[in-house]
C-alpha cells in the first residue's frame, strides 16, 4: 500500500504502555502524531522521543496527540517512558507489520551500508484517519519543531533528511516526499 497525503492510512490495533489497546478506530475524531523510531534507549531516539515531550504542551494545544512506536516490548517500553518522563504512550509493533504497512520499515542506509530496519518516520494524521503530513527519513535534530511548525500552518524549517509534506502537496510515497 503507497500512502498518499489526502488519503487514509492504514488501520492498526497496538499493544500501549498506558494500559490496553490503541487504534486507528479508538482515535476516530482525535489528530495526532505517530513517530516511528528503532529502539527505545538509543541515542538519535532517546533525543526524538525527549524532544517531542519538551513539545508536547504545545502540541496538545494545537489538538494534536502522540504515539511512538517501535518493536520494543511493553516492558522496555514502559522502562523507556520513566527514565526520561516521557507522558506520551509508546506502542509496541513487535513484527513491524505497522510499520511495514506506513512504509517506516524497509531498506535504509546505516554508515554506508544497506540494511533492513526501522526507517525513523513521523506521520501526522487528521481525526478522519487521513495523512495531513509525512517526514520520512527523520532527521533528529530539528524535526519536532518542523512537525509543530506544519501544525502551526507555519513554513516547516527542515533538516536537509526529513521532508514535511504538507496536505496541500502531492506525494505518492512517504519514503520520497515533495519539499516544502
């Protein structure tokens, strides 16, 4: 499946560390941010994952929640969440079949070499379940303030990595975004 900016993503139902189960049904009428990243505790996510929270007072006042994900358990989740502060929930996608489907899971670049893994992706997605935005490969530095910028309706500083796509551009893959 190629996700399209305008169009709806694909449904998912993930084990939380708020308790339960969350999915794509369960935030009908909800805008929010899901951010994929590789492994819970590694340096580039640790400072994606801290600084959406130092972000997330405002993103709340914008309407706007955030999940992360990545296929860590519950339990590294959870150890994850308390060592750093973070208060927004962290979902587990142990098979990345979330992952593969938002096309945040693939062959990517690491030091110069191809592999196979979590391709560090944010997509933000209106309360109908459509993608408004996609950066995709992530670059850490910066990109939080390029999220809340596009939520702002605001012209997105980016990182030369991460591409925010706006609703109002076309882009057939998330991986190979329209610059802004």
């Amino acid at each position: 499946m190629t996700l399209t900016v305008g169009g709806k993503v694909p449904a998912f139902d993930l084990e939380s560390t708020i308790g339960g189960r969350v999915s794509l049904q369960s935030l009908r009428g909800e805008r929010f941010v899901l951010f994929f990243y590789p492994r819970d505790n590694t340096p580039g996510c640790t400072r994606e994952a801290c600084d959406f929270q130092d972000k997330y007072d405002q993103l709340k006042r914008k309407g706007v929640r955030v999940y992360g994900v990545s296929k860590d358990s519950i339990r590294s989740h959870e150890g994850f969440r308390q060592k750093f502060e973070l208060t927004f929930p962290l979902l587990s996608d142990p098979d990345n079949v979330v992952g593969k489907a938002y096309g945040a899971f693939g062959q990517k670049k690491m030091y110069g070499k191809a592999v196979v893994g979590t391709i560090r992706s944010t997509f933000l997605i209106s309360g109908d379940g459509k993608l408004e935005a996609v950066w995709s490969p992530v670059k850490v530095d910066g990109h939080v303030d390029a999220v809340l910028a596009t939520i702002k309706g605001e012209p997105a500083k980016v990182a030369p990595k991460g591409k925010a796509v706006p609703a109002r551009a076309a882009s057939k893959k998330p991986s190979k975004p329209a610059r802004r």
